[in-house]
C-alpha cells in the first residue's frame, strides 16, 4: 500500500504543469492611471480609429475612401464595381445604409470617456489633465459630428457606463439634433478654452476647435433653415435657432481667419500655390489640423495609386474621372462661365485648348489632370483619337501617340490630380504618404462668407469670398449670392469629400443628384495643328443615382433598433 | 490482442523456459480448414506462460497451474479457450468473419473490436497506401461512417483536406498520443487510423469535442516473422479536374459591345474590332485574332509526383524495431514549375525487453518539408488571371518584356508564378519528436503495469523572401518592330529580403498505470494518466528593403533605410488526469467508464479545471443462449455511450482586464506615437465549451460475411459557446459585454456502413457503401429577441421570424425568391411592386424580378425566405469495392456529398462580363440573353443580357435564389489495379513479395452543377465562400498512378 501511494504521488506530479502563464501584451489599469504617458497613448489610439480621413475604415488603401465625393457627385470612379460606386446607387433600406456611409464610432466614444474619467482621477500634472481633457473632448465632438451628420439627433453617450447600470440607464433615446449639436459644440468650446495654440503636428489645438465648432455650427443652422420640422426634433432643429448658429459658425471662422496663426497660403503662380498646399501640408500655413503618413515608417495610403493617370502610374491610376457638370462650375480666369465653351462639344467643332482648357480657374489647374496638361515635364494625353494627318507636337513638345491610353480616355475626359505629389514618379500603389488636410483656413472663409450672408452681413460676406478668389488671382465678385457662395464652395473645396454633406446640410441633394444624367467627355487632337474637338457623352454605368427624401437621414437599421425599444428610426425606413 | 500476444511470447521465450515449476505437459496440433496453421499463440490463462505453433502446426507447453486453460489466438481468427482436461489436444482454428478479434486503438489503450463499446472507426495500413497523396489527409476520405473530408485544392504543400466528424468541426488529431496534425506524415508508416466519433473520445477531455482522429505508427514485428524489409515507390502523373473555359477574343470583344464599354477600349492599339463581322483582327497583318485562354497559358497538362519509402521492420532478440525513410516529391501544374514541395520523413520505433519486468520504448521522428516557389501571392495571382483578357498576349513575342492582363492595375500572373522576375520564397518546415517511454509490470501486484513516458517536440518553420521588383509592359507592334513595340506600363511590388522563423516547443510528460485481471467470468481493466503539456512559441522576423544587389540576397547587404523587425512570444500548459475502468462479464456485458481532469492556462483559476466522464455500455446478444449457435447471426452487438466533453480553442487571456499595447502607431510630428487600448471588460468565469455526446450503435454480422452492418444515431449538445452578452445591452454603449459561455447548439445525425463479402468462382470480392447524415440546429443564442405582444407585435413577430436564430436550422441562407428577370422596359414600367424601394425607377432591363413575399407591395428585408441550405453537405456517402482473382485485385472508391448549397457569386457569377474585373466564362457567354436595338430582350435565355454591373443592388448585395444551387455529386475517388507477381517467380529472384498497380483518383465526376459543371468542382466551391474555388484557388488533381511494392 506504501509503495501504491508513493506510485500515485508520482502520477500527480507527472500531471502539473505552470498554469498561472500570462500574456505579454498586456499593462493593468494602475498603471494607465499613474502615467500621463499611458494616457497619452490610449489618446493616440482615439486619433488612430477616428477616420478623419472619411471612409478610410477597412482598408487604409481601399477604394472606400472615395465614397463621398462619388455619392456626392464630385466625381466619379473608373469602374462600377469599385464600393464607392455601389454606394452611390444604393437606396438606403430598413436594414440599414449601405456600408460605406455607415460610421459608428462609439467604441471609440467610449474610450474618450474613459479617459476622461482617468483624468479626473489622475495625480499627475493639473495643467497636463486639463490638455488631455480637452484633447479627448474635441475627439468626442469630432466623431459625434461624423455620426449626426448621416443620421440626426444621436443617443449621447457621456460617461463610460459600467455594465451594472439599470436598464434606464443603458436604454438612453435618441437625443434631438439641436441637442446633439449642442453637445459638439460644448465640447469644441472645451477645446478652444483648453487646447494649445500651437501643439505638435497633427494634434489638436485650439484652432483645430475653433474650426470644427465653425463647421458643426454651419451645418446646424443650414438645417434649421432649410430643412422641415420634424414632430420629435430627431431630424430637425428649431428654424428659429438658425441665426445663433450662423453667428457661431461666423465667430468661429473669424476667430481663426483673424487668429493670425493660420493665413492663407500665398504665392505668385497661383496654380502651383494653390496646388501645393495639397501635396505639401505639412509647412503650409493655412492647414490647421491633419492627419500624418510616412512612407518609411509603413503609414501610407494609394491616393496618388488611384489618381495617376495612365502613362504615370505604377499601379492602378485614372480612376477618378470628373463629371462635365462640374467642369462646369470651374469659372474662366476672366471670371466668365465655366461652361462657356459647352456648346462646342459638338464632335464638330476644333478649337484651342489652350482657350478651352488653360485659361480656367486656377484651382482647377491645380485639382485637375486635363488634355496635354504638363506633369513631370510631360504631356497627359487623353484623346480618343489622333484625326487627319500631320506632326503638330504636344504642350511639352512631344511627339504624340495616336491616341491616348486607355484608362485615360474612356470615361470622364478629366483626372483628379489634388493631392498627388508631382515629384514622385511611378510610386508603387499603396505608397503614397501624402498628409490628408482634415481643417484648413479655405474653408473657414466659405463658412465665414455665408453665415455672414444668411445673417445679413453682405460686405463681410463678400470680403471673405473675395479674399478667397483673390489668393488664386480670380476677379473680385461684385454681389454675393447664396448661389455664388455654394458655387467658390465647390470650386475651393472640390474633391476634398465636403460637397456631398453640404448638399445633404443645404437641402439641395434631390435637386443636384436624383436621377440626374451625368455626361464625360470625349477629346479628339488633330495631328496637324494641335486642335481639339470633343463630344460630351452619356456615362452613367447603365443606372441612374437615386436620392429620395428619405435619404437626408440614413437609418440606424433593424438591427440596432432591436437592441434598444426606446430608439425612433428615422422616417421612410 | 496483438501486441499483448507477441510480448508475452517474448517473455515467455526469454524466460518460459525457467519454469521449473511445470508440473503437466499438453501437445496437440492446430489446423486451420484442416490445413496446418503455424504460428498460433498458445498460452495458458492468466499467466504469461506460453508458445507458439511450429510449421506443422504442432505445439508443446508445460503448465504451470494444473488445471488451468489454454486460449488459442492467431490473427483473423476467432480465440478458443479449451480446458485442459486431456494431454493432447488438436484444435480447429474458425476465421473470424466478424473480426471481432481486430485490435481497436482506442484512447490511451486498445481493445479488440468484440469488447468496443464506442463509436469507433477504423482504417488499416492497406487502405492508407492504396494511391499516393502529398497529403494524407485525403486518404481518410470514404474510409469511415461520418467522418467526411472535403478535399478543396491540390496546390503542393498545402493542407487543403478539410476533415470532420459528424459535421462536428476540426477533430483533435493524434499521433501515436500526442497532438498533431495529419497532413504531413508519410502514410506508410501508418499502422491503423481509429476515428472517435461519440464519448470515446471523451477521454481526451477537452479538447475533444469535436471528436478524435488516433494515428498509431508502425512497431517492431514478431520475432517469428524475421525481418522484413519493403520498398513502396510510385510514380503519378496529375492533371486538374476542372478548368474554367473562358470566351476567346471575338466573344469578349462582343460582350464588351453589347454591355456599353466598347470592344476597342478594352484591347490593344494593334487589335480592331470588326463590328459586322464579330471578329476582331490585328491592324497590322489583317487577320483574325482568335485570342488566348490565360488559364491555359498558366498550367501545363500533366505534372509528375514521386514517393520512395523504404522500411525495415523485424525483431531480434530483445529489441524490435521499425525504421522508416520516406521521400515525395510534388510539383506543381503551374507551367514554369516554379513551385515544388518535397518533404522526407524518417522514423524509428524501437522497443527494448531489458529484464523480466522493465521495457523500453524510444520513437523518433523527423519531418522536413520544403517548399521552393516563386515569390506571389496565390490568392492574389488567382485573382489576376482571371482578369486576363483573351485580346491581351501573356506571353509577347520576346519574352523577356513581361505582359499584363489588360486590366487598368499592373499585374501579370504569368510572371508572378516565374522565380525570375517575382523573386524567390523558400518555406522549411522540421519537426523533430522524440519520445521515450519505460514500462515497468510491478512484480508484487498481479496485472498491473507502470509507464512513464517523455515527449518532446520542436518544430521551426523557416521562411525566406526574395522579392523582386519588376516591369511590365504593353505590346503595340504599330510603334515599331523590336524593343520599341514594348511600353512600360507599371511595376509589381518592390525588392524587399524578409526572413522569419517560427519555433514550437513542446513538452509533453505521461505517467500511466494499467491494470488488467480477470476471474471466474469477469475482466476488469484499469487506467490511470497523468499528463502535463507546456508549450512555447517563438516568432522572429526581419526584413529590409533594397538589396544591393540579388547576388547576395541578404539582410545584412540590404538597405539600412527600411529595418524591420519583430518578436511573438506565447506560450501555454495544461494538466490532465485520467482515468478509465473496463468491466465484462462473460463476455458479453460490457461495461466502460472514463473521467477526465483537464486545467489550462486559458482561463482564470476559477474556470481553469474542467471534469469530462463518459459512460458507456456494450451487449454483445449474439454470446446469449438463444442465438449464440445461431447460423444466420455471426454476431450481434447493441451499444450505448454517453459522455461530456469539452472545446477549449476558443479564448486566449480572456480573463484579464487592462491595456493591450497595439503594434500599430499614429504619427505625430514625423514620429510615430505608441497606442494601448482599452482590453474590454473582462470575465473571470470565461471557460471552455462543454460538449455533451449520446450514441446508440447497433452492429452485426450475417451469413458468415454475407453481410455485415453498423448503424449508429447520435446527438450532440454544445453548450457555453463563448458569445458576447450583447442583447442586454445596447450599440451606444459603446463596449462589448466580456465574453460569456451562453450560447449552444446542436448536431444530430446518423452513420450507416454496410458490408458484404462474397465469392463467385474464383473472384471473391467485397462491397462497403456507408452513409451519413448530420444537422444543427441553434439550441439557445445571445441575441435580440423581440417581445411579440403588445402594439408592435406583429412587426416583432416578423422580425423574430427572419432574425432570430434561437430554435431554428443552422444551415439556412436568407435572400430573395426571384421570378426570372426583366425583360422589357415596359415590364419594368407596369411592374405593380417596388423593388428599389425607389418606385423602380433605379432598375433596367435584366434586373432580378424578387418576389413580393408579404404582398405589401414593397420588396425588402421582410421580403426575405430561406434559399439555400449551408455550405457543408448534409449527407456524405461513399462506396469502397473491391475484387480479388488469383494474383489480381481491384479496388474502388466512389464518394460523393448532397445536401449543400453553392453560391456561384462574384466572378463565377452569371453576370460577370466586366470589362474589368474577371473575364467573362463561356457558359456565361453562352447563355446570356440578347437586347434588340430599343433595349428590350430579343432572345431570351437563362441568363440575363449583359451590362455593366455595378451598383446594381438587386444582383449585387442581397442574395438571391438565382445563382444558387442545391448541389450534389459523386466521384469515383480511388481505382486501382493491382498485381501480386507469383511466389515462385519472386522466389527466384531472392525476393519475398512484388506487388505492382495501376491507381487513378478523381477521374469521374458525376454532379448537377448544369451549365457551371466542368467548370467548377462541386466539392470545392462551397469551402471557398461560395466564389467559384478555380477561380480563387489551385483546383484539385486527377492522379494516375504506377506503383510497385516489393518485400524483401
């Protein structure tokens, strides 16, 4: 019996192992707690997962992140099975928006609160808790704005809840859209009265709140004024509120237009000024918040991958092709209308390009590849076909292919170059680590020149559009109109995912974009002179885009209805 | 009881003859159909006294105990035991139909079929080395009731079989005792596979859920068969079973007319599109330009494979031994050849006698496998190729200037697949196994038995990158002859060196007691394990960029500029106890119990120890009076098995709270920023999935083998599925509750294998068709259940009704019934639902026509019924045939799966006629329907008109019945012919035995894919997300095969 016991010892000592194994990744709560390091990197987490570039969630080089300006009619893409496409032809159902334009960032929130509430525990530094604060409280209004703008008033979430909270406590309803905006706008006020002046690049600082609460503030009383009342406040805001929400959007942009920290970038040739604060950023005076990449350091995106025409690119390339409509919009440097020479679109007519084509805005130079425009000293070539005979040479004094590329000539007629880095010749795709401008002093002066026109400050109004027309050497306007403000909006901000959330915030979305017929160019260059005739052609991917009432508002979807029975779904789903 | 059988030999051989204690001597002679049978074991009961028949026949023993018995054993026979009433006695051995004397490797021990009371498959060396495989996976496929393998491509190297039990889920393979996989080992060195489907496979607790796969290697021989050397070598040419049919040049440029892109933008300068004609022809020379099939250009027709083994297996005196050397070598079907994969496996298994009560065992193992390719993606050269446009050359004139497919993105799989321009990559791959045990037969306690054993196990996986930058180019001979006929049109990827590793070690000590007795009419047996396994991993990698120069393709020579390197460390343990009790009585009642003590360091104290036993029972009718001398029942066994397991892959740490340090940045300032995040709440409780299994297995054998059958139903419970408690709580709260164990379902099902055995003439031949049947259901699931009274209880009703999982089928796809699709505008104009949800003011002609399911009018999610079933078919059946005559045999294998629907999506769709995306399949071209000049269908066929597809809601995003099928085939698996040269003619030539033959696999398919069949491979297509596998994946192989065995 001994030697059985001492057998069965034996056996239980074969069957131990060290179970008390943790992982390596891991820092306890205590820790964050005491060390403003820590708290700063769970901040930099929320920086991370904020999407400030929109739509770049999922893929950093996905084609998601050219979702708003296709839906928004900007531009369009290459191929009709590219997301962002899809998108823009969904209609939104019960089951949810279609997932490009969804954005729900409450994880997210949740970790801003979380630190708050670290920060209002912590023993370190009062003037670091306070910055901190600050910092998480402009994240907070940032993502809320993301949401609200797509879905209205939002469920407002302001303190991490611990699971043992009462069902009442989890179960919150929606917040009104005046409430919700009020909530952003408190803690961009937080911000500005918190935030540094200057702080390292691609952090927030006091201007970075000061620009935002102009945007939110814009936004609010664009919907005040323009959208209809809606019985429970979800999708609407008082229109009586609309004029003190002008006049915070204009305080706003003034305090940074006149805050002397961020000017308008300037210089003599106006197309390369105006282009290079896109592809510089970093440096340029009027960017007031950004997001960083790095090449070296494996943070990159595809931008200049998708952009570059066929003959530059690496990669994919000539993907985002712009509509005629808003070539359109592109005034002459003499400040005649875009669409001027329209009518010689005929397939008949020849004529000089350098007319047609060179003689607009600046800021459309600069936004834009076009027919013979010179990049890395060479000609972009976009036509269909070479006609007659002869050996007329290119603006750059190459001789020219019969006809262009393929990419490059089958759809709009014209690529967006905004953004693309002229000195980077044949990147690989997925290589790009141009900065993305999240707020810059441009369209603080938009924001500043119409709430100044909707509260009746006309010469202010026009000042400020004005100081902008005249940065890119475009004649002064004599009288502003509503019209006119929406249009220098487009114009300065295209291709920078604004039009599709001012269209929505204006009420002008159904008018811009059911159902309408969106035309491309064709281009053909005569070999012996160089001239040019084109065609406007039908390009529409077989489908029209839609955009019903309904769709001001997307939906939480059924399934986010179901886990909580006090939230409304917005109408129509 | 094999190898009981042949150590007591041994211990008799070495020490019998000691036995001065005999006191009475029996002699007799042992036939067999009156035929002499040498080699009978011949031992006396309940001692380790014992001998063997001699070549006659004839046998002597000395008994140590007067009146004891004698049991008569020899393999293929049934035991006899005979009292010893007389001094001579001559026995009739009965072969045993039933084989109810088969040796059963069952979880830490063996039984013999007869006493079996679990659910256990069995598959034996003969039928594992029938055709050769790179991967031995798929030799388990048809082999066993209820476990199914699905074999889901060929590509070289890669474990693709996919293995499962009763649809149950990846099972714990074991090899020899200790956790492994299957792929890998050379099938040669396969003694038996025992499959555990029901709570037999609860003695591995924990992670045996899914049930168990045992692998036992190949051991020393009897002493009396000498040594025996063999050599297996095969030969085998492979070819793809299916290989998609794309349109030639004039259909895509047809296509691309008719859906709008135009034929000439989607081909080279030099090519035009003659609109009248329907032809396209190159500018230059005029002539029509048929085009190029690029799957074609890619693989070539037939790829050789060999495999070499040779093994020694025998015994001398005191030590036995089986040694093994394996070698395949496998290429690939891509054209270039730059992929192959070879793998050496060498084993040895000794066993030691060193005295009366001590033995030794010492296994060692070596794997290397090697796969030497070039340097691309598969999925993501899969995904190109498909692209390739019939109008666009893969391979130029000179063949130097790399092509592309055509499409927009540079990419070029023809030069992808080539080592010479995407660089090189070499994965090694060793694994080294040692084991050694020591068995000690404790002299003071009859029966019972102490080994201690000691595994340890370390694997590297090796892996090194040389990628290469290159360019592609565009041909347009209208720039000029030669060089200048070449345009850069972009490049892939960029020259990068990486090298990483990735170190397993694993320590694995056993200690197990046996006890094993019998008196009067009962035997009892006894097992006692104790077991501890820590394991630890090491991930190392660096990379650089920019070599100097691909002459020394080195991190040291390469760019300093882009340095990056990381490290993975984990590790984890486990301890375990075992125990198991074995009781009959008479034989005939059988009874087992088992219990399991698993801890892991998973989970937190708290749920760190979980408790797995299992009970089950066995009665064998055919031992009871009243049909043991029955002449039709051979035998007749009831069973029953009940028995608790667990599943514990299924979290890691998830019990600590805190911040986890992400290995991702932001920048700030030109730094990059370090980031933690929040872990999330955290529960203590977190633990594994409990598995609760019930079986019922009824066998029996008739008319001496005429036929034989083994049905068993079961059902299994899987409760504690991990699952976020989120229903409590709502999307704005911002976290997810801690993973809980809440959530269960079920499976339930049954396995049918038949047998019948029989002779006509001289061709004796047998037929094994089997069956199987299993399906889920979601038992209880975390979820949003809406209550159904009050005002919004009908909407809730209909919510719950198409959400909710609780109660209903886990195999049910959701999406639209379609009524055709539209083919005139002015249907569309009159159509009295809303589709788009827009007044169909979206929709055009082709558009799917979806049913109104609720007759409001308006289609959307409540619109939504069951089209299809799972992925993974319901029912798996298969048929093993074979025949035997004289020095010949042929065997045959058919298997085949139903119950399972495909999804032909994405680029096997029936839309796919972008000009962008992959190229159109011949099928699609075929069968697509034509537009007149006002837009409306003109000639109606099953597919609709082509047009560019995208943003087309209703045959992009929601599923619909139209491109789905309830699929089913059958495939002759495995043929093979096989030849025994004849003993004398073997005999002149010094040898012992040659065995020669023919095999083919997956040489006939029979399936009801319709116009998708050839194309894709019904046992495919639904691992692969319901894409259309070729398109994404290296298809499966057909094999033929010339093997020869030669004994020696």
């Amino acid at each position: 019996m001994k030697k059985l016991t001492y057998l069965l010892t034996v056996l239980f000592i074969f069957g131990c192992a060290d179970l008390d194994l943790s992982p390596t990744d891991m820092i306890s709560e205590e820790a964050v707690k005491k060390d403003p390091r820590l708290v700063e990197a769970f901040l930099t987490k929320i920086y991370a997962n904020a999407v400030f570039e929109p739509n770049e969630v999922g893929s950093m080089k996905g084609q998601e992140r050219l979702t708003d300006a296709v839906v928004g009619a900007e531009y369009t893409l290459m191929a009709p099975w590219q997301n962002a496409v899809k998108a823009s032809y969904n209609i939104p159902t019960s089951s949810g928006a279609h997932n490009n334009l969804n954005r729900w960032h409450y994880g997210n929130i949740r970790s801003c609160n979380e630190i708050i509430d670290i920060l209002n525990n912590a023993s370190f530094d009062p003037q670091t808790i306070q910055q901190q604060i600050a910092e998480a409280k402009f994240l907070r209004a940032w993502m809320y704005l993301d949401m609200t703008k797509r879905y209205g008033g939002m469920p407002l979430e302001l303190s991490a809840k611990s699971v043992d909270s009462t069902v009442d406590e989890l179960m919150i309803p929606r917040s009104t859209l005046q409430a919700t905006y009020d909530q952003i706008i408190s803690d961009l006020d937080a911000g500005i009265a918190d935030l540094p002046g200057t702080a390292l690049y691609g952090k927030a600082t006091k201007w970075a709140a000061y620009a935002l609460k102009s945007r939110a503030a814009l936004y609010a009383a664009r919907i005040a004024k323009y959208h209809p009342q809606s019985s429970n406040g979800l999708t609407s805001i008082p229109s009586g509120s609309s004029g003190g929400y002008y006049a915070m959007a204009l305080a706003s942009a003034n305090a940074v237009i006149d805050g002397g920290k961020h000017p308008l970038h300037t210089g003599s040739n106006k197309v390369t000024t105006y282009g290079e604060i896109f592809y510089k950023v970093k440096g340029i005076s009027e960017v007031i918040f950004s997001e960083e990449y790095n090449t070296a350091l494996g943070k990159t995106h595809a931008w200049s991958g998708y952009a570059l025409p066929d003959g530059f690119k690496a990669g994919w390339g000539s993907n985002m092709h712009m509509y005629l409509a808003s070539d359109a919009r592109f005034e002459y440097q003499d400040g005649s209308p875009g669409n001027k020479h329209h009518a010689k679109f005929n397939n008949k007519t020849w004529f000089d390009i350098e007319e047609v084509i060179y003689k607009k805005d600046p800021r459309y130079l600069a936004s834009l590849f076009t027919p013979e425009d010179i990049f890395q000293g060479r000609e972009v070539w976009f036509h269909d076909k070479s006609v007659g005979a002869g050996t007329k040479l290119g603006r750059a004094g190459n001789v020219v292919p019969s006809r262009a590329p393929g990419r490059n000539r089958n759809r709009g007629g014209r690529l967006i170059q905004k953004r693309v880095h002229p000195d980077v010749e044949f990147p690989a795709f997925g290589t790009d680590d141009v900065d993305y401008i999240v707020l810059r002093t441009g369209e603080m002066y938009l924001n500043a020149s119409e709430a100044a026109f909707e509260t009746g400050k006309m010469t202010q109004a026009k000042g400020r559009l004005n100081a902008l027309r005249d940065r890119v050497g475009m004649p002064a306007k004599t009288d502003v109109t509503l019209d006119l403000i929406k249009n220098e909006r487009f114009v300065e901000l295209y291709a920078e995912n604004h039009r599709y959330w001012d269209l929505r915030t204006w009420r002008d979305a159904q008018a811009e974009l059911h159902l309408v017929t969106k035309f491309g160019t064709k281009w053909y260059r005569r070999k012996s002179d160089g001239m040019y005739k084109a065609k406007k052609w039908k390009w529409n991917f077989s489908q029209n885009t839609p955009f019903l009432p309904k769709m001001y508002w997307l939906p939480y979807g059924t399934n986010k209805m179901a886990q909580n029975p006090n939230l409304i779904e917005n109408p129509g789903y | 009881m094999k190898k009981l059988n042949f150590l007591t030999i041994l211990i008799v051989f070495v020490f019998g003859i000691g036995s001065l204690f005999s006191q009475k001597t029996i002699t007799g002679n042992v036939t067999a159909d009156g035929v002499p049978l040498p080699g009978v074991s011949v031992i006396e009961q309940g001692t380790v006294n014992g001998v063997n028949s001699d070549f006659d026949g004839n046998y002597t023993i000395t008994l140590i105990n007067e009146n004891s018995s004698l049991i008569f054993s020899f393999i293929g026979f049934v035991t006899q035991t005979v009292s010893t009433s007389s001094a001579n006695i001559d026995i009739a051995m009965v072969e045993d139909i039933a084989k109810l004397e088969e040796v059963v490797v069952t979880g830490y021990g063996s039984t013999t079929k007869k006493t079996l009371t679990g659910a256990i498959g069995t598959v034996s060396s003969e039928a594992l080395t029938l055709r050769p495989t790179q991967n031995t996976t798929e030799l388990l496929m048809g082999q066993v009731a209820g476990l199914s393998t699905r074999q889901s491509g060929s590509l070289p190297g890669n474990d693709s079989a996919n293995l499962s039990i009763r649809n149950f889920g990846s099972p714990m393979v074991l090899i020899d005792g200790v956790e492994s996989t299957l792929g890998q080992i050379d099938p040669n060195d396969i003694q038996s596979i025992s499959v555990l489907k029901d709570a037999a496979a609860t003695i591995y607790g924990a992670r045996a859920g899914n049930g168990v796969i045992l692998v036992t290697t190949k051991r020393g021989s009897d002493a009396a068969e000498g040594a025996k050397f063999s050599y297996h070598g095969t030969t085998t040419w492979s070819a793809l079973v299916t290989m998609p049919k794309t349109v030639n040049a004039h259909q895509f440029a047809e296509l691309m007319e008719e859906n709008g892109l135009g034929a000439e933008n989607e081909m080279p300068e030099y090519l035009d599109y003659d609109t009248t004609r329907k032809r396209v022809y190159n500018r230059i020379t005029g002539e029509d330009f048929d085009g190029v099939d690029w799957y074609r250009t890619i693989y070539k027709d037939w790829t050789p494979q060999k495999q070499h083994n040779l093994s020694a297996r025998g015994r001398s005196d005191k030590i036995g031994y089986f040694i093994s050397l394996g070698f395949t070598d496998t290429q690939s079907a891509f054209r270039d050849a730059d992929y192959t994969h070879n793998r050496y496996n060498i084993r040895s298994n000794l066993d030691a006698e060193f005295n009366d009560n001590l033995s030794a065992r010492l296994d060692i193992s070596y794997r290397q496998t090697t796969l030497d390719r070039a340097n691309f993606g598969i999925q993501e050269m899969y995904n190109r190729l498909g692209t390739g446009k019939p109008t666009n050359l893969p391979i130029f004139p000179n063949p130097d200037f790399a092509s592309q497919t055509g499409a927009a993105t540079p990419y070029s799989p023809v030069y992808m697949t080539r080592k010479s321009h995407s660089g090189t990559r070499l994965d090694r791959d060793n694994n080294l196994q040692a084991s050694i045990s020591l068995k000690y037969d404790v002299p003071f306690i009859d029966g019972l038995s102490a080994t201690a054993s000691l595994n340890m196990e370390t694997q590297t996986e090796w892996n090194k990158k040389v990628q290469k930058k290159f360019n592609m180019y565009t041909y347009n001979p209208l720039l000029g002859e030669g060089d200048a006929a070449y345009v850069f049109f972009g490049t892939y990827q960029r020259d990068m060196i990486t090298v990483d590793s990735d170190r397993d070690m694993e320590l694995l000590p056993k200690l197990t007691l046996n006890y094993e007795n019998s008196w009067d009419e009962h035997a009892l047996k006894a097992t006692f394990v104790a077991e501890s396994t820590t394991f630890e991993r090491d991930y190392l990698m660096g990379s650089r960029t920019d070599p100097l120069s691909f002459e020394a393709p080195y991190l040291n020579y390469s760019s300093e500029a882009e340095r990056n390197n990381a490290e993975i460390f984990s590790q984890s343990a486990r301890s375990s106890y075992v125990g198991r009790v074995n009781y009959d009585y008479k034989q005939k009642y059988l009874f087992e119990a088992t219990m399991r003590a698993d801890a892991t360091a998973r989970y937190a104290v708290e749920g760190r120890w979980g408790y797995f036993p299992s009970i089950s029972f066995g009665w064998r009718i055919s031992q009871e009076d009243f049909m043991k001398d029955s002449p039709t029942w051979n035998n007749l066994k009831l069973r029953a098995s009940y028995g608790l397991m667990g599943n514990d892959a299924v979290s890691n740490f998830d019990y600590l709270t805190g911040y986890n340090i992400s290995s991702g940045f932001y920048m700030f300032d030109g730094k990059p920023f370090p980031i933690i995040s929040s872990a999330g709440l955290a529960n203590r409780l977190v633990t594994w999935e409990t598995m609760k299994i019930a079986n019922i297995g009824i066998e029996g054998t008739l008319w001496n083998g005429g036929l034989g059958f083994e049905l068993d139903v079961f059902y299994r419970l899987r409760e504690d599925i991990l699952a976020l408690p989120d229903s409590d709580i709502p999307f704005h709260f911002g976290a997810s509750l801690p993973k809980t164990n809440l959530n269960s379902r079920d499976n339930r099902g049954f396995d049918l294998m038949l047998k019948h055995k029989g002779k006509i003439g001289n061709v004796s031949y047998n037929i094994n068709p089997m069956v199987s049947f299993s399906r889920g259901k979601y038992v209880s699931w975390e979820e949003n259940i809406l209550p159904t009274d009050g005002a919004d209880g009908a909407a809730n009703a209909t919510y719950n009704n198409r959400y909710v999982l609780t109660g209903n089928w886990d195999d049910r796809q959701w999406g639209y019934q379609t009524n055709g699709f539209f083919t005139s505008q002015s249907q569309i104009d009159n159509h009295p639902v809303d589709i788009d949800g827009a007044g169909n003011v979206t929709l055009i002609v082709g558009n799917l026509i979806k049913i109104d399911q609720n007759g409001d009018n308006l289609i959307d999610w409540r619109d939504q019924v069951v089209i299809g079933q799972g992925g993974m078919p319901k029912w798996n059946y298969s048929t093993n045939m074979g025949a035997k005559y004289k020095n010949w045999s042929l065997d045959m294998l058919w298997q085949g799966a139903t119950g399972y629907t495909i999804t032909f999506g994405g680029k096997a769709s029936p839309w796919s006629h972008s000009g962008h995306q992959s190229v159109a399949k011949s099928f699609a071209y075929e069968n697509r329907s034509l537009r007149g000049a006002n837009g409306d269908i003109e000639i109606l066929r099953a597919f609709p008109p082509t047009f560019t597809t995208g943003g087309t809601p209703q045959i992009d995003q929601p599923a619909s019945d139209f491109n789905r099928l309830d699929a089913m085939y059958l495939r002759l698996k495995t043929i093979s012919l096989s030849y025994n040269i004849p003993k004398n003619i073997v005999d002149k030539i010094g040898l012992t035995s040659i065995q020669l033959y023919l095999a083919g696999s997956n040489l006939l398919t029979f399936d009801n894919l319709g116009v998708y069949s050839g194309s894709y491979d019904p046992e495919i297509v639904s691992g692969v997300g319901g894409e259309g596998g070729v398109d994404r994946a290296y298809p499966n192989n057909k094999t033929l095969t010339t093997g020869i065995k030669i004994g020696f």
